[in-house]
C-alpha cells in the first residue's frame, strides 16, 4: 500500500466525505432507499463512510466492517447499498487523489487506480462474503422447513394416518416422503395409511414408481396404504402409463378412503337418525316439569 497516496486521503477524509455523501444523496431520490426516512439514511451513509476509513486505515483488519454489515443484514437493506456506495467512493477517492496532483501521466494515472482497488476490492468483498453467509444461512433454514411440511404425516385417529402431497414429487422429496412414512407408521402405531394426492397436479411414471414403492415399504413393517385423491384426468394418465397400482386400494375422495381404511380396522360409520316423536315427547316432559 502507498503510503503517501494513503495519507492524502486520511488528511482529507472531510472533503472525501462530504463529496461522497453528497453524491449517494442523488442516488436516494430513485431507488430502494427512497422509503427510508431522512434521519435514517444520514446516519447510516455517515456510518458506512467512518467504517470504510476504518478499514483502509487498519488494512482491511476492522471489525467494525463486519458489525455494520450484520445491522444491515438484520434491518433488510439490500446488498446493491453496500456495493454502489463502495464504487461511489472508488470514483470520488480517485478524483480526489488526481485533483490534488500537479502532474498526471499514465503510469501515475494506473498506480491510482490499482492503489484505490486495493482499498476497495477487498472491502466488497468481505460485505459480498457477509450477505452470501447470511443468505445461505436462511436458505438452509427454510430447505430444513420445507423438508419438514414436504410430507407431513398426519394422525386422524387410532391406528389411521394421513399423509397429504401437494405440489411435484422429485427423487429427493420421494426419499423424504419414503423416510416420513415409516417412522411415523412406527410412530403412531398405524395400521392404515391413506396418501392424498389431491394437491399433486402430474402422476407421470417416475411419481407413481415413487408412490408404489412407498406403499411397498409400508407394506413390509406390517401396514397397509391406501392412495386417495384419483382425479378423472390423473385416472386417465395412470391408464394410458400402463402403470399397476392394484397392489393397494384406490380411491377418488379422502372421505372415501377413510371409509374404506375404518372398515380395515373393523369399524365403521353409523348414520344416526332423529326421531320426532322422541323429541317431542322430551321436550313435551321437560315442560311439564
């Protein structure tokens, strides 16, 4: 680092601040930061500025880069403020520094500017690392989240579960379906399973050989699956596929299915009927009392 060209911007960070402010100030009027209040947006440009000085004259080595960065990540200011603020300074501290210069030739012209790109490269880069960290961090929480709610297995009654799918079954979602149905089998001590595919919008060869295994897999800890939710056009597909499911029931409705799965564990649904007379005469009893 240049010693000499490094002093002449930390002697004159006044003016370098107040050009550089007043140039982010136009970038306000037409971007994301126009919603921010006033106050906000002076402390934090004055912040970010004091933070960049910071770093350059410690080489880099400021914690203070990593603080301020974390409170943006928390606050919701996107990564595009740090990064256009930083090639706001890259411009203003290059025409500052060839300002101040009596003579400029080329060679001096490419020493500013590598000069200034070793301030600044490093400092986007530290922030870039900052954002893409935090980034990754909430994607794997939410790949976490979403593994959870992929293939929920739902207990609706003694020995009867529920397992309803929504949306595209790939391999790695079928591995997490195949995994949730067996230890929840075990789980809940399940002897019936129905597996609702009414919110699945294609049943292409690839999701019925998912589901077929599935149901296999059941089948072999001592359980039995029951695939509900057969739409018309689904029906017309599995046809047209070849594809075998008389392995296990098929139902068209959920209601259906859970008819069919009480009637495995030896119960069933009793209508029952009011009788008017009955109610008459109780409420007939209850008046003369």
């Amino acid at each position: 680092m240049d010693e000499k060209l490094k002093n002449v911007v930390l002697e004159h960070s006044d003016d370098i601040v107040k050009m550089w402010l007043e140039e982010i100030e136009t970038h306000k009027k037409n971007d994301y930061t126009s919603t921010i209040s006033e106050e906000m947006f002076e402390n934090t440009n004055r912040e970010f500025v004091n933070v960049i000085f910071s770093s350059i004259e410690k080489k880099g080595l400021s914690s203070d880069l990593d603080d301020f960065s974390e409170r943006l990540i928390n606050l919701g200011w996107p990564l595009s403020y740090l990064t256009d603020g930083m090639q706001v300074f890259r411009r203003v501290v290059t025409g500052y520094i060839l300002q101040q210069s009596e003579k400029i030739d080329s060679d001096y012209f490419s020493k500013v500017l590598r000069e200034v790109d070793d301030w600044v490269d490093p400092i986007i880069n530290r922030l870039v690392n900052e954002y893409s960290g935090s980034w990754e961090h909430i994607v794997s929480l939410q790949r976490v989240a979403l593994q959870e709610l992929s293939a929920p297995l739902i207990p609706v009654m003694e020995n009867i579960t529920i397992m309803p799918l929504i949306g595209t079954i790939d391999t790695e979602r079928a591995k997490q379906i195949m995994e949730n149905l067996l230890d929840g089998v075990i789980k809940h001590n399940a002897e019936v399973v129905l597996i609702d595919i009414t919110g699945v919008p294609v049943v292409d060869t690839m999701v019925a050989h998912h589901i077929i295994q599935a149901a296999e897999a059941v089948r072999l800890i001592g359980s039995r699956c029951i695939l509900v939710g057969i739409r018309p056009e689904i029906a017309q597909t599995i046809v047209n596929l070849g594809i075998d499911l008389g392995k296990f029931p098929t139902k068209s409705s959920l209601r259906k299915g859970f008819q069919t799965a009480l009637e495995l564990t030896n119960r069933r649904i009793e209508e029952t009927q009011n009788n008017d007379k009955d109610i008459e005469r109780l409420i007939d009893s209850l008046d003369r009392e």
